[in-house]
C-alpha cells in the first residue's frame, strides 16, 4: 500500500521538479567558488571562508585530503614528468614503486641536444596529455601538479643529476623550458592542460651531502647565472610552480630562503605555488639543525613562501600538528596558512577542478591517449633529432646500406634500453641492434655480440663454483661444474663498479637482507643493490664486495664482503677482504673474443658503449670520474683493430673524457633515449636523418682540471663556455652534419633599443642538412650565448638568419649599484657553429651607464666585493642577508675606490673567536690603513659595531680587506 501510495505521488513530484528546473530563478545557484564567471580570487575568497581551520591546514601536505561536505576531491602535488610520465611517490602492495607506463621520451638532456624549441614544446604537450590520461585513470595516484623541467645548470660533468637538466648555459635553458613548460600547460587561455614545477632552486648541482652542503656563490654569479635559468621561464608563464632544493645558498636552506615569495613570485606573471622537495622541511631539523623544532621549521617555510610541504610520504599530520603547534605558540596565524592555500588552490582552479562538466576541454582526454602512435611517432622523431655526431673521419658515416650487407653491432648497450630514476616503464623497446636489423632488413646480415665476459666464480676453500637457480633465488656455492647455473656475465661500469647477470635465468644479482640474489632485469631502486665490486688480491685470487649505494649510510653496518657460508650460500658477511671467501675467476667465453668474432669480415662493426643510468651517477650519487669504463675502452680498441671500419655510438647523459685517445673514425653519442632510441640511432647511422643534434655542454679533455664540484664560482673555477680558457675536448654547442655549411656576411649594428645581427648560410654539401646558428656576444671577456636558430637547408640553398638582441637582455649585475646595468661600450657579436667556431667578431657600441668609482663612504654589503680569496658566503640571519665568512688569510678586494681621505673603518660583524680586519691599498700585502680587532660576540647571529682609524688616503685606489682569524662581515664603511 505504502509503495502505490509512492508511486502515485512520484508523477506529480517529477513533474513539479521539471518544472522547477526549467526555470533558472528557481534553481539553487552554485556556491560562487563554483561558479566559472567570477574572478578567480573572489572564487579562492568564498572556497577558503567555507574551510574550517582544520581543513585550510591540511591543505599544506602535499597529499591534499578530500572534503566531502564541499564536494572536493583529493589533491596531489607532484607527478614526475621528467621526460614522460614517470613513477610516482606510491606503491603497489608489494612495495615496489608504481611506475607509469607511458610514452618514454629521451632524457632532457637528449631533448636539449636537439636545440630544437618547437619539438620540446611538442614533447610536453604529449607529456602534459599522458598526465592527463593518467589522472582519469587514477586521480589519488596521478596529480596535474607535475614536477619538471629541472632547470638547474649543468656547470659540471660529474653532477649525477646531469641527465635531467638542459644546459650549462641558461638562455638555452631557459628558451627550453619555456617550450616544454608551455607543451605540458597547453594552449587554452583559461584552463591548464597540466601545472609544471621549475625544480630546483637554487645553484644546486651536486649530491654529495646535497642537504647540508652550502653553495658559496657570488652576487654577480648567483644573478647573471644561476637564478637567470629559473627567471626566464617564470616570467614566460611556462611554469606554474617552484620546488626549493635540499642544499643551502649562501648558508641559508633554499626552503626558508626570502626569495620564495619575493623574487620568484616577482618574476612570474600569474600567481605561483612553491612546493617542497621530499623531506625537505624535516632537513630543517635534522640534518641542517636549522631550526630546533618542527613547528619552528615549518613556520620559517611557510614565512618564507613554501606553501605544499612534501614530508613524511603519505602521512600529512606530522606537517599539520607541527603547523598547528606553531600557530598556538604565535608563531603562525591563520592568515599565513590561508597566504599558502591561495597559491595552492589557484593551481586546483587553473586545473578545472572546481568547474562545471564541459568546461574544461582536457578533463576530456581518457587513458586512451597513453602511448599513442601520435607520441610513439613522436618519441622516434626527438631520438632522431638528439642525435649528436662528434666525429666522421673520412665520411665513415653515413652507412651506405648497398655497401653495408654485413652488420656487426657489439658492445655492452648494443640490445638493451635502460630506465632512469625519473623515466617510465618502457611499453616497448627498440634497442640498437634491434633498429640495425629491422633498418638492413632481409637484404643484410647482423652479427652481434654483447662483449661481456661469461665467468665462473670458484670459491678455493672448496672447489665449488657459485651457483645461481633458475628461478629466482639464493646463490650459492653447490656446482662441481661450471655449468649454465654457474655461468654469469660481468658488466663493467668503471670506477670498479660491475653487475653480475645470472646465465640461469637472465637475472641480475641483488643484494637482499645479506644474501645475494638473481632476481632483477636491470640495476635499479634508490639504493641500487646490483653494483658488485671483483677485486683481485695479491694472491691472484679475487674477492666479491658489495658496492650499493647504501653502504655508504652510517646504519648500513660494517659488512661488505662476500662469504660462503656452512650451508653454501653466499651472504655479504665480512668487514674486510682478509676474512672474505676468495674466489677463482675462469673465464667461460671472452667478451673481447666474441665482439672480435663478430666484427671480422663485416663491412662495419658499431660498437654500442655508453652508461647505466643507476650505476654511473643519478640523484644521490655524484660521478667520481666521467671516463669511459676501462672494459668498454678496452672492447672499441680491440674491434676497431679487427675492423678498421667501427663506428662507436655512446649512449649515456653526461660528457665522457678519452676520446681524443681512441682513433674510431666515428662517434655517434646519444641520450639514454627512451623507447625509440635503437630506430633513432640506424636512422642517423643510415642516413635516414641527418645529425642535427648539438651538444649543450662544454666537454672537458680530463677529469684532471676539473675543481671540486662544491665550489660554484664558475668565474673563480673557470667552468663552462662562458670562463673556460682551456682547450676542450668538444666545444659547447658542438655536432657535425652530414653536409657541409658557410657562414658569409656577418652583419651586426645598434639600433631602437636592439641590435640586429644578420649571417648568410648556405649548405655547400651534396645533401640536404640541419645546422644550429649560434649567436654569441662578448663583452668584458665574458662569452655568452644570445640566440640560436635551427634551420634545414637543401644542397646548395642559401638563407638569411636574422637575429634581433633587445639591449635590456646584455645587462650583467653590478655589484657596486646592486642591481642590473647594461654597461656603455664595445660588445662584439659573432656567429658560428659553436661556442668555439665563430666568425669574425662585429663590434657594435652599445649605450648604457658608464662604470663609476666605488663610494664605499656609505654602508657596503661586503659580499659585492670585486674580487676575494679564501672567504666564502653565509647567512647573516636565519630570515634574511648574506655575509662573507672569512677565515685567517682571507682576503677582499673593492676596486677603484674613489678616496676622500677616510677617517674611520666602521664594520658590523660577528664572530666566534677574536681576530684582526686589516685595510689595505693596492693588494692584499699592501700599504696598510688601519687594523680594527674583532672581539668574539660568542654567536654567528650575534653582530657588533667595531671601527679603527685610518691612515689618510685619497684618489682612486683599490681597497682590500684582509683577515687573520674567523669573522663574520656583514657591512662596513670607509668615511
């Protein structure tokens, strides 16, 4: 009865509620944070005033809780999209990590060696579609807050991060990231296909102790480099957030720095989010001791401008109790959290998220578009493009196929395709000898051979050789014979590094709670547990040592050593190689040997070397040498004596040193390039594609000249294109084409506020070609990279390149007036194929301020000295300010000082012991004007007052300042 009575009743009801319906004065309006029609911070006002306070603080962590009664969702920042989408800060229930399975790009520093804006541009916006995709397969894994580019500069080769960034110059840099922040944004003039993050400021580059180590960079070298590579894509509007790195700048962690909500949102014409590195705001108080607890950590972050705090994985209370402890103790207020959650939830109402259905043309991309042909297609065309040729003695290359039937492609790479920390999983792979093959096809034969050694490794104690199952298992010493199971190929990655592959099951030996196992099919993991070291002893035997990274974490233990155990399983057991199992090493089959076997009676023997992404350098672990590993060199010695006709392809992300040693008439390098990397490399082998790749860094001849890689002074150091003085091994900017190019008719002048800058070039060869025409200004003995233009020209074809430098960008930061000036005088402008290949250079007179004598009668900061030695950079106070920390020997030097004869020397300083500020003229051992006495104030943060008279002086002069003893010097005068 009750369900008639419903029954009859629902008609009218629907009726009335169509009714209703039709009639928009009826309807209950959307909260205005929904409503697409209103400014965007009124929307982010009305969305923030319905938030209890609980709900505005959680928003802070990284995982962004959902808020049902508001019809919110979760929210994630950070999805790695490097080079692709790649893994994620989540695990499947096993623990692993879950990796995407999208379209794998090459690396981007693959990408930059194209030099090639408009195809990165294409690349993000396949990334930015494939983010898309996942996120509507799984939106609490996969956010459209991406992090990438990385825009760090790359000054120095053994950076193990080297793969992920550009360029060490940041006008490439910067036009790249402009063109791959733009792709993954997408083209829509109000919503965000995805958001991307510049990663990671500020002047970091190197790995060892990254979170406590202090980058010490002058002033002119912190403005005119480093920040220039985070500025320029900021203030394109390519990049809609900014990740603080983990080391120190100056004395001061990047994630409490002032320039997060001064100088970065400065730059940036719409609104940014500043999202931490992981455990970053735990380093606060941990490693770096910055700060005594979490709630102070957290309130100086989020003082400074960090708004998403990336900590304690998953769980975001540890952040939000930490917050609100700060908030009772006066610390914080509410007004701060709700400064951070606006820059947050701008990105959320960019995304779309808070629209109504349709609005948002990219909430329509599904899953469907993960690896796509349109990206596989594209993923082939940037491996193609990146493609550097570094040498073609003779015209070695291109392959003629009619001339080539026989193929042998060898080397340790030649049928493999590595990942990287921050790549996807592959959903296909195209390696070397597999683009060789289908590239030659039926009519060519290809011999192959990885050049690895096949060993057996017998323990002496017992006559037992090391024995792997053939599943995945304990190895153990059980074979009498040296069989299939006790068969393992030796890979050699240099520095003494090598990974053993079981023959059992094609598995590579792991390190696993003691015991080694074979049971990955390739190096991976953040500890990377497949490095094994095979030392030869005294005796002629060899020990096996455990080389993961994580051997190097003080709670790792003392055991590195392998030994054979009572019941025959080999464990790391031992502190030292005295009390290790010593094993015999009997090689089953020679790399060299077969690689050789291959390579005879071929028409050309390739020889595929290069790196391993997780082994020879990645994030957390630096390279100790950018040499080729010794077995490879060894490997390309013995084919090319065997076939003088080899070609070498070196795939890994970092310049290598040695080459100019080995006499192969042609080096083809490239990127760990992704899915497509074997049909990129047979189409520049062939000649399918001509090699328009262009190196992005300087190579050095050695390792032997290089500086510490903890020293950032690149004008100091010489680093880079911009201050080396040496000869290089290859030049910044650096690639051969298949055709031949002539540069005629440098023309350069100044006029309207630019100077315009014309070159004619004409290919000379016999096939159509690309070249990158480089723009390059000189000025005060600094060289720098203007503009580039990437053209295709066919044989024989000539064409204009026209370049137009606004006078604005040749400004260089003045340390005497602490702000950019462009300096009135001669600029030359040349052009060329590289860094070292240039034209004549065209004087064109610039205007600008004239250089003026230092007033040092005022205060002067003491870090904008014009030269110094021994000193570094430090943090004048937790909040803000940069010091110079001398030590005794230190010295700084000003520069034509206009002189009035000075009365006193006034400085504010701190200091922990006492020490002596000596003022002298002309150098650092010169006519002495004063000396003050600096007294310990028993606290770095704690500075006084101390002045001393001084001798008379006047004129020009240059003044120096010299240190017997430890201070801190914040400011001083001359008066």
């Amino acid at each position: 009865m009750r369900l008639s009575l419903f029954r009859r009743a629902l008609v009218p009801a629907v009726a009335a509620t169509m009714l209703l319906a039709s009639s928009p004065a009826l309807a209950a309006p959307p909260p205005p944070f929904r409503d697409p029609s209103l400014p965007l911070a009124t929307r982010i006002d009305d969305l923030l005033s319905r938030l209890t306070a609980d709900e505005k603080i959680s928003l802070l962590h990284q995982y962004q809780p959902a808020i049902p009664r508001l019809g919110i969702g979760v929210f994630k920042t950070g999805t790695e999209a490097l080079h692709g989408v790649a893994w994620s800060t989540d695990y499947d229930n096993s623990g692993a990590v879950v990796k995407a399975d999208g379209t794998v790009f090459p690396q981007a520093i693959g990408l930059a060696t194209t030099w090639d804006p408009a195809l990165v541009k294409q690349v993000g916006a396949a990334v930015g579609q494939e983010a898309r995709g996942f996120n509507a397969r799984n939106p609490t894994l996969w956010g459209l807050n991406l992090w990438a580019p990385v825009v760090n500069l790359l000054r120095d080769p053994r950076w193990g991060r080297n793969e992920e960034g550009y360029s060490e110059d940041p006008y490439l840099t910067g036009e790249l990231a402009i063109a791959y922040g733009h792709g993954m944004q997408g083209d829509d003039p109000r919503y965000l296909q995805a958001a991307p993050t510049l990663k990671h400021y500020l002047a970091y580059n190197n790995e060892v102790n990254r979170d406590t180590t202090s980058s010490s960079v002058p002033p002119k070298i912190l403005h005119d480099y480093d920040e220039q590579a985070f500025r320029v894509p900021l203030q394109a509007g390519a990049a809609n957030a900014v990740m603080p790195s983990y080391n120190l700048v100056n004395g001061r962690p990047n994630h409490v720095s002032p320039d997060l909500d001064d100088k970065l949102r400065k730059w940036a014409p719409q609104d940014i989010a500043v999202v931490s590195d992981a455990g970053a705001p735990s380093n606060l108080v941990n490693s770096e001791k910055y700060y005594p607890t979490k709630a102070e950590g957290n309130a100086a972050a989020l003082k400074a401008g960090l708004d998403s705090f990336t900590d304690n994985d998953t769980d975001g209370s540890i952040t939000t109790n930490a917050v609100k402890e700060a908030i009772a103790k006066g610390l914080l207020t509410m007004a701060d959290v709700e400064n951070a959650d606006r820059h947050l939830l701008s990105l959320r109402f960019r995304l779309g998220e808070f629209d109504p259905p349709g609005s948002n043309p990219y909430a329509k991309i599904t899953p469907a578009v993960i690896g796509s042909p349109e990206h596989q297609a594209l993923a082939r065309k940037a491996a193609d493009e990146q493609m550097v040729l570094l040498r073609n003695n003779g015209g070695a290359l291109p392959l003629k196929a009619e001339q080539n039937k026989k193929v042998a492609v060898v080397g340790p790479l030649s049928n493999t395709l590595y990942e990287d920390w921050y790549s996807g999983a592959m959903q296909y792979k195209v390696t070397p000898l597999q683009g060789i093959k289908e590239r030659l096809g039926s009519a060519g034969t290809v011999a192959s051979s990885e050049g690895v050694d096949r060993i057996a490794l017998k323990d002496l104690a017992t006559g037992r050789y090391l024995t792997a199952p053939a599943t995945t298992g304990k190895v153990t010493a059980g074979g009498t014979v040296a069989g299939t199971g006790e068969s393992f190929d030796v890979y050699d990655w240099g520095a003494g590094k090598n990974t053993l592959r079981a023959a059992a099951n094609g598995k590579f030996l792991s390190y696993s709670g003691g015991a080694l196992v074979n049971d990955v099919d390739q190096p991976a993991g953040w500890f990377v547990q497949q490095q094994l070291k095979l030392t030869a002893q005294p005796d002629g035997s060899y020990v096996l040592e455990y080389a993961g990274n994580e051997v190097n974490e003080p709670w790792f233990g003392p055991n590195k050593f392998a030994v054979v155990g009572a019941d025959g399983v080999l464990t790391i057991s031992s502190p030292d190689a005295a009390h290790a199992t010593k094993f015999g090493r009997e090689v089953l089959s020679s790399g060299v040997e077969s690689a050789v076997a291959a390579a005879k009676g071929a028409d050309t023997a390739v020889v595929v070397v290069g790196s391993m992404p997780f082994i020879n350098g990645r994030e957390a672990n630096d390279r100790t040498s950018t040499e080729l590993a010794p077995a490879q060199r060894a490997l390309i010695e013995a084919v090319q004596k065997a076939n003088p006709h080899t070609i070498v392809v070196v795939e890994n992300s970092y310049p290598t040193t040695g080459w100019d040693t080995l006499s192969v008439p042609g080096i083809l390098w490239t990127s760990h390039a992704g899915q497509e990397t074997g049909h990129g490399v047979a189409d520049v082998l062939f000649g399918d594609k001509d090699p328009g790749g262009r190196l992005t860094q300087t190579w050095y001849a050695s390792d032997a000249g290089l500086p510490s890689i903890l020293d950032y002074d690149i004008a100091k150091t010489g680093m880079t294109y911009q201050y080396y003085r040496g000869k290089p091994l290859f030049p910044f900017g650096y690639g051969l084409s298949y055709t031949s190019f002539r540069y005629d008719n440098v023309r350069a002048s100044q006029a309207g506020g630019k100077v315009k800058v014309s070159v004619d070039v004409t290919n000379t060869g016999a096939r159509s070609g690309s070249d990158v025409v480089q723009l390059y200004s000189k000025n005060s003995g600094v060289q720098r990279l203007r503009d580039f233009s990437k053209l295709t020209l066919a044989p024989k074809e000539t064409r204009t390149v026209r370049f137009e430098v606004p006078v604005a960008d040749l400004a260089s930061w003045d340390v005497a007036r602490e702000r950019s000036v462009v300096a009135a005088g001669v600029y030359e402008f040349s052009v060329g194929r590289n860094a070292t290949d240039l034209s004549a250079p065209q004087p064109v007179y610039v205007p600008g301020e004239r250089p003026l004598p230092r007033d040092l009668s005022r205060p002067t900061q003491a870090q904008n000295f014009d030269d110094y030695s021994g000193a570094t950079l430090t943090d004048t106070s937790k909040v803000s300010g940069t010091s110079v920390a001398a030590t005794a020997g230190s010295w700084l030097a000003f520069k034509n000082v206009a002189l009035g004869g000075p009365q006193k020397f006034t400085a504010s300083v701190s200091a922990t012991a006492s020490a002596k500020i000596t003022v002298r003229l002309g150098s650092p051992t010169g006519r002495v004007l004063g000396t003050v006495p600096v007294a310990s104030t028993g606290d770095r943060y704690a500075y006084t007052t101390v002045s001393a008279a001084l001798a008379k002086a006047s004129g020009r002069q240059d003044v120096y300042l010299t240190f017997d003893g430890p201070v801190n010097l914040a400011t001083f005068s001359l008066r």
